[in-house]
C-alpha cells in the first residue's frame, strides 16, 4: 500500500492547514496561558552536521493575546530530557508549570461561576438536587437506640458558616454505617444532595463516584461536563462529580464516606521484624490480606461548604469533628436487637437470653448474627449461649452473613483489621494473640513487663523495653479500632491505666487467633499474672490485686487439671493468695489444692513450700466454716514447721497465730489465750514489738478480750494494734481498717455509739475504696454499722444495710456460709423488734438450717451464733404462744451456753429464767 504524505503535507511551513490552525487559535489565546519553549543549541545530525529543528521563529506562534517564550538552553534531543532536578532546564520549565497551576485554578472558578450565571438567567435554580440513593448500603430495619448520637451529628452538621465534618470511628460491628444510613434518612430534606461513597478502597470510591457522576448526569442532562465523563469510561468521574460539589451555588449537600477503614494519612506506625512470630494466626481467614490503604483528603470536595461524614475503624482518621461509637449500654437494647433479628419474642422474659445479651456486651453485629442464626434453627437460647461459649468457632462459621456489614461473618470482620495490623507491626499482631490469655479488660504496661526474661520471646522484649513503646504497640491496635485505652485517672495503684477490648473481639482472640494448644503463650499470660501478685508490703496493694482478678480469672480457665510441673507449681499458689484476700475462698481453696498436690508430688509432704500451702489451705477452711478440717490443716502445718524451723521461727509463730483464731472461733478461748500469748511473745522477740505481724496477733488478741468481756484489755490491744498500724501502713491499710472496724465493735457493746458509727464509717469508706462494694471485708462493716442503726432505732437504714449485706454475702460465700447465716440472723432480730413476727420465724428457721448443716450436729453445740439464734427463736415462740417449741429451743441453748459460758453466766441463768417462766 501507499504511503500516505498527507500528514507530512500539513506539517510543512506555511501550509494551509497550519494558516488554519494558526487562525483559530488567535480569537481564543486570550482564555488561556500559552508558554512555548524552543532550543537554543543547534542538534547534531550525521556526518559531523547539525541543525536547529525548531528554531524560535518556528515554535512561537504569532498573534496570541496571552504567551511567553521560553528558551531552553539545549538542543532539540536534550530540551526535555533532565538528569536530575538540579538540572537548570528542568527547574525553568518546572517553574512555570506551578506558576500555570496556580492561575488555572482561578480561571476554572471563574468560568464555573460565569456557567452558574447563566443557569440562574435561564431559570435552571434544581441543577444542584439529586434524589436520595441508598444502593451502595443496605439498612437494617431493627436499628435500636442511638438518638444521642443521631442528635450529636444533626447538632455539629447543621453549624455555619463552612463545611462540617463528622468522623464516626469505633470497633467493626458497632454499627457505623446504619448509624449513618439512618442520619441520612432522618435529615434528608436538610440536604438537596445526599451522595454514598463506598470507600473501603481506592477502587471501590471511584466507582462510588461514576455511579453518582451517571446519577446526577441522568437528572441534569444539560451538564455537559457531566455528560462527558460519563461518556468516558476510562475518565476519573470524581473529578467531575467534586466539580458539581464546589460550585459556589451547591452548598447543601452531604457526601458519606463509608468503611474508610485502611487510612494512609501521614505518621502511621511502622516496624521491622523482630522474629518469634513466623506463626501469626490460626487459620486462613485470620490471615487474609488488607486492602491498601490511601489519603481521603484527596478525594475530597475543595469549596468550603456542604457536609461530610466519614466511618471508619480507625482513630487516625481526625479530619473533623469525632464521634467514637461504643456497645450499647442497655442490656433491653440488645434483647431488642435479638427479638428482631431472631422473629422470637418474649426474650426479656428469658433467662438464658438476657445471659446471652449480657455475653454479647452491646456489640450489634454479635447480636444480629445471634438472631439471625436462630431464625434458621430450632435452638434455644439456652443452647446458643452454651454453643457459643463451647463451639465459638463451629457457630461463627454456621451462623449466616449479614448483608448490613457487607456479607461478612462476625468473626471475618476482625480478621482484615488483624491483617493490616500484621503489616504495620509483629509485636502488635502477637500481644493480640497474647491476649487470649487474659482477660479482655484493663491490660497493662507493667503486668507485660514481669513476663520478660532474657531467654523469652524477643517481640515481648521489644514490646515492653520502655513504656512508650509499649504505648506505641498499643497505639496500632487502637487505630484499627480493636482495642480502646483507658485514658481517664482511675484507681490502679502506682501504675499505668490499661486496655481493653470488647468480650466479642476477645472470643475471637481466642478462638480464631491461636490453636488449641498454644501452651507458650498461656503459660506466659500465667507466669506474668502469678508474678504481679503483690504481698501487703506493697503500697495499696489490695488496688493492684482487684486490677489482676480478670486475668488470675482467665487463667483458670486454661489450667489443665493435671499440670503439675514443677517449675511451675508456685502459680497456683500465688493466685490462691490474690483470690483468699480478696474474699474468693472457694477459688483459693482450688488453687491451694491444687498447689498442694504439686508440692507434695515434687518436694514431699514436709517441706517448707508444702507446710506454707497447708497453712493457707487451713485459712481458708476456717472462713469457710469447715473447722475440723481446718484445725486438722493447721496442727499438721504447725507440726511441720517446728521440725522444719523450730518452735520459734516467724513462720511457726504465724501458724500458732492462726490455729489460736481457729479455737476463738469455737469459743475455746482459754487454748486460744494460751496460743495467742504463745505468738505475741515469740513474734516480740522476733520483730519487735512494732511489726506489722506482731501487730496482727495484738489485734487478735483483742478480739478474743472483747469476746470474754474483757473490754479495758480489748481496748488497750485494738489501740496498740491501730496505733501500729497506722505508722506503718498509714490510715487506710486494710489492716488499719480492719482494727478500726474491731474497736467499733467494742464501742457498741459498750454503748458507746457515737464513736462506734463515727468508726464504722470510717472501716466502710476505706473497705469500699480498697476492696470494692462487694469484698467480704466491706460487707461485715454493713452487717456491723446495721447492727449499730437497730440498736438506735433507725430501722429502716438498718433494714437496708442489712439486704445489702444479705445480697452480698450470699454471692460471696454461698446461701449456706455462716457468715451469710449471721446476716440472716441479724436481719430475724430486726423483724421480730418490728412485730413482723412470720418473716423474722422464716428468717430464725433459715439460720438454724443452715448452721445444722454447714457445722453438723457436733459443730453446733459450741457455735456462740447457732446459739444466738436458738435463744431469738425461743423467744419468738414464746411470744406467739408456741411454748412448747419454745421450751425445746430453750433447752437446746442452754445445755451450748452452759458448755461455752459456764452455768453461773448470766446468759445461762437468763436460759433457766426463761425456762421457769415457760413451766409457770
């Protein structure tokens, strides 16, 4: 075929068709800037030649309005090729590209204006309304509370002058987007534009923005730039549709970001490998690959007006005013949310579902995925709740996607976060997998840092090195939404605040990060919490404890029942102490057992180690009432110790301290006289006089002073004792208050009543602050100031402290505990001072029940409170004329009085007293 010249025709000098082009090109030079740049050397040519091949004359045009010349100081070859930006060509053309950039932005505006202009002359005042589309989202149609919210942002969008902007940011699942979809719908005539924008990725917002260029296109026709780039499939519609947005007359509209989760906005963490994490994820989904991340600045509209929301994950993303999205707080929201989803009814009602609703802590997707599940099954909520607890992963993977959180599974939703996290930094993605084997709340800097050793995992050490960077690793879970940091000034003792993660998100830690026998890692979690268990030495030690209860908890759970290892045997007893002085003596006394075995499986049934565990296994016992075999416990400690140390040792002398506690508990006061003497003077020559264990067998023995009456003696010990104490703990050691709460005691029994509710108030401020509402500590100084308001007459405070201590004390130790039955006998004592005779004979009854089988028949004959309230319901009987049951009680008590006081007491002859008056 022949070659076709016509081109070449066109291009020579002087053509026609260049005199054309060169005569439209004149009338419009003015709309625009022109530079044109031409060689100034001559290029080489073959054979030792050279020419210029466009000379000046050549590459500027004449007759144009608006141009410079620009010499480039090159040959035709070289003119647009540059070395580096130091190459002087390059920064002469690089100079008048910014400064034609900066101009265009003006000129664009202005004919963007001049446009407006004449579509208002035309009458076109709708060209900047577009009906309301929701088919990039689906809706919930059981969207549950959130008014607060939903007012927040109508609130802080409708300010003036200028754009609003909101940033809803929170855990995956918490409900972003139909908190947003919601809004829309609620403000939609606020808005002549509503536009959602799916921004999970850079792909995805692009697209978003063709469907709404296609949108507006299709309802105004007339705008030509539009048409355009709808026209233009390979075209960046945003371009356009963010032109649409800024021009000056469209001001209302409101543009939704959603799921802009991978932000990539300056200043995000970063870390290099530091091993000990080849492994990081159980299985592929936790594995999966995040999408990249991008700058959604760019893709914002310029003109300073209209309104913005955004939802995302991440708290980095601060490009306006911020609304972190948290768990509903109300447990009838979630049973709302599960009645719906669910079709079934009544949920309130159940108890297994409020447990459930409960479990899922306020957390929608969980919810959601709940009900939806159960739409589909004949399964009971009792079932669910225990196939969730049991089968975590097997039901998350049964369970259907939801299309209002993009057909993902609850567990699927995570697991994009925990990738990107992979990414950003190892340690992060592994004290994620650590985590599991804690508990899901208040984690903090310095527990992590008891776990490091020189020989343990490097990401740790990397991780704990200073606090900042463990701040730092934190600070990348955080972004991702995962984990929340308690900011806010609370009660931990000397050290740092915590985290925390949601109860759903650390199932899915567990289940979905880490196999079955992740036995590294739990037993780090242990040995970090068993270490961090602080001794009474250290300062509020009783904060730090409360703060490790969780995560002792936790480890509990993973426990395996026959690990006995030796290296390992100290853990359980350590957490035997945190949960025997914060008042868990059922778990104390499991992990003290279980401590037990260990010990005497690896060291023998008489070494030290072992001897220290039978002791506190004995304490615990005598809290629980189970005298023999406490007694039993402490006689073989004590046996033990004196072969092991000698009869003086310090740890001897405790035991003694101890077994003599024990038979002032039976009211065999003479033998725990005789003991506690025994202690006092070994621990004087020991310690001193001001030692703080010492001083524990003073105010012990001042206890056992005010039992036998002797209230001058039990007063000089108790004040000896607080004086002590104070001096070496300071007024609100627990020990201090314990003494505070004993001299209160003593000064009701002396009727002195003043000062003993000034102290009571005193023991119960400090015991509330130190031990929590619900110690066993803190509610004997309830059950004791209830005592104090009967004596006074104040009966409905009494009444009301006494329910309080009755509540606690049955969750704490049990409906059967003798603690608990004291409260039961004391709240009797009240409704019978008040006439109301049936409920305190109900009451009277329980107790005695209850003693006869938390004691036995043996037990009880000597126990002061059986006792007491077999005399009360005598005298209750007597009242209602049922003397015969009254004379059975009566004599009950009296042939127990008459073992305990003697029969020339006064309690004995007021027994025999009461008996005549019966026969009269």
């Amino acid at each position: 075929m022949a070659a076709d010249d016509r081109l070449l025709k066109h291009l020579e000098r002087d053509s026609e068709w260049l005199q054309q082009q060169l005569g439209q090109y004149a009338p419009i030079s003015n709309d625009f800037m022109t530079k044109f740049g031409y060689e100034e050397y001559e290029t080489p040519t073959v054979l030792g030649h050279s020419i210029m091949v466009v000379p000046k004359a050549s590459a500027v045009v004449p007759g144009n309005a608006d141009a410079e010349p620009i010499v480039i100081h090159a040959n035709h070859t070289s003119m647009v090729r540059y070395h580096s930006r130091q190459d002087v060509g390059y920064m002469t053309v690089s100079e008048h590209l910014q400064i034609m950039t900066k101009v265009a932005t003006g000129n664009v505006q202005q004919r963007w204006q001049a446009e407006a202009r004449v579509d208002d002359a035309r009458g076109n005042i709708n060209r900047f309304t577009l009906s309301l589309s929701l088919s990039g989202a689906t809706e919930t149609s059981h969207l549950v509370a959130r008014d607060e919210e939903l007012a927040w942002m109508h609130q802080t969008l409708g300010r003036s002058p200028g754009r609003q902007t909101v940033v809803l940011h929170g855990l995956g699942g918490m409900g972003k987007t139909q908190l947003a979809i919601a809004y829309v719908k609620r403000h939609r005539n606020n808005y002549t534009a509503s536009i959602w924008l799916n921004a999970r990725d850079e792909t995805s917002l692009n697209q978003s923005f063709r469907n709404a260029a296609i949108r507006i296109s299709r309802e105004h026709p007339g705008l030509g730039y539009m048409q355009s780039t709808v026209s233009d499939k390979d075209g960046d519609a945003s371009l356009a549709v963010k032109r649409w947005l800024d021009e000056p007359r469209n001001g209302r509209w409101l543009l939704i970001y959603d799921n802009y989760d991978h932000p990539k906005m300056g200043g995000d963490i970063e870390e290099a490998p530091v091993g000990d994490g080849s492994s990081l994820g159980r299985t592929d989904e936790a594995n999966q690959p995040a999408p990249e991340g991008y700058d959604i600045r760019q893709h914002l509209p310029v003109t300073d007006h209209g309104a913005v929301v955004v939802t995302t994950r991440s708290s980095t993303v601060q490009i306006g005013e911020l609304l972190r999205l948290r768990k509903l707080r109300r447990i009838e929201d979630g049973l709302r949310i599960l009645e719906t989803t669910s079709g079934r009814k009544g949920a309130q009602d159940d108890t297994f579902a409020v447990a459930l609703a409960r479990k899922l802590d306020g957390l929608p997707l969980a919810l959601s995925t709940a009900g939806a599940y159960l739409t589909q099954v004949s399964t009971s909520w009792q079932q669910y709740l225990q196939d969730y607890e049991s089968a975590w992963g097997q039901l998350q993977k049964l369970s259907p996607q939801l299309l209002t959180y993009e057909n993902r599974a609850m567990y699927s939703t995570w697991n994009i976060s925990y990738a990107s996290i992979r990414r950003h930094s190892e340690s992060a993605a592994m004290l994620l997998r650590l985590w599991a084997f804690f508990g899901n709340e208040d984690l903090w800097y310095e527990l992590l840092r008891r776990g490091v050793t020189e020989d343990g995992p490097k990401w740790l050490q990397v991780l704990t090195a200073t606090r900042l960077a463990f701040d730092q690793g934190m600070r990348v879970l955080c972004n991702h939404g995962l984990v929340e940091a308690h900011w806010a000034i609370s009660q931990n003792g000397a050290e740092s605040n915590g985290y925390s993660v949601h109860a759903c998100v650390h199932s899915w830690m567990v289940h979905a990060l880490n196999g079955p026998d992740e036995r590294g890692l739990s037993m780090l979690a242990m040995e970090c919490t068993s270490l961090h268990v602080p001794g009474p030495k250290i300062a509020e030690y009783w904060l730090l404890q409360r703060r490790l209860l969780l995560h002792a908890d936790r480890c509990r759970q993973f426990m395996g029942g026959g690990d006995n290892d030796v290296s390992t045997i100290w853990m359980p007893a350590t957490l035997g102490i945190l949960y025997a002085d914060q008042g868990r003596f059922k778990e104390a006394g499991a992990m003290y057992e279980r401590a037990l075995q260990g010990y005497e499986k690896a060291w023998g049934p008489e070494h030290t180690s072992t001897l220290d565990t039978v002791n506190n296994l004995a304490n615990i016992y005598k809290n629980q009432g189970r005298v023999k075999e406490a007694e039993a416990m402490y006689e073989r400690a004590l046996q033990g110790k004196k072969k092991a140390w000698g009869p003086e040792h310090t740890s001897t002398l405790d035991t003694v301290n101890n077994l003599a506690s024990l038979y002032a508990n039976q009211r065999r006061l003479k033998e725990a006289e005789v003991m506690y003497e025994r202690a006092l003077q070994g621990k004087e020559k020991a310690w001193g006089s001001e030692h703080t264990s010492t001083l524990d067998t003073v105010n012990n023995l001042g206890l056992l002073y005010a039992n036998q009456g002797r209230f001058k003696e039990a007063e000089a010990m108790y004040e000896r004792a607080l004086q002590g104490y104070e001096k070496a703990w300071g007024p609100e050691h627990t020990s201090t208050l314990d003494t505070v709460n004993n001299l209160a005691n003593l000064y009701a029994d002396q009727g002195r009543l003043k000062e003993a509710e000034a102290m009571y108030e005193r023991a119960l401020q400090g015991n509330e602050k130190a031990w929590g509402p619900e110690h066993t500590s803190t509610l004997s100084t309830v059950n004791n100031l209830a005592s104090l308001y009967a004596d006074q007459g104040r009966f409905k405070e009494a009444e009301a402290m006494y329910e309080r201590a009755l509540q606690g004390n049955e969750k704490a130790w049990g409906p059967e505990h003798t603690s608990t039955l004291s409260t039961v006998n004391n709240l009797a004592n009240l409704y019978a001072n008040q006439g109301r005779l049936k409920e305190a004979e109900a009451m009277y009854e329980r107790a005695l029940q209850g003693y006869e089988k938390a004691l036995g028949e043996d037990g009880i004959v000597t126990f002061v409170p059986f006792l007491n309230a077999v005399t009360n319901l005598g005298l209750l009987k007597a009242s209602m004329g049922r003397t015969a049951r009254a004379k059975e009680l009566y004599t009950v008590a009296l042939t127990g009085v008459r073992d305990v006081f003697g029969d020339g007491s006064d309690r004995h002859k007021e027994l025999e007293r009461l008996l005549v008056g019966l026969s009269d």
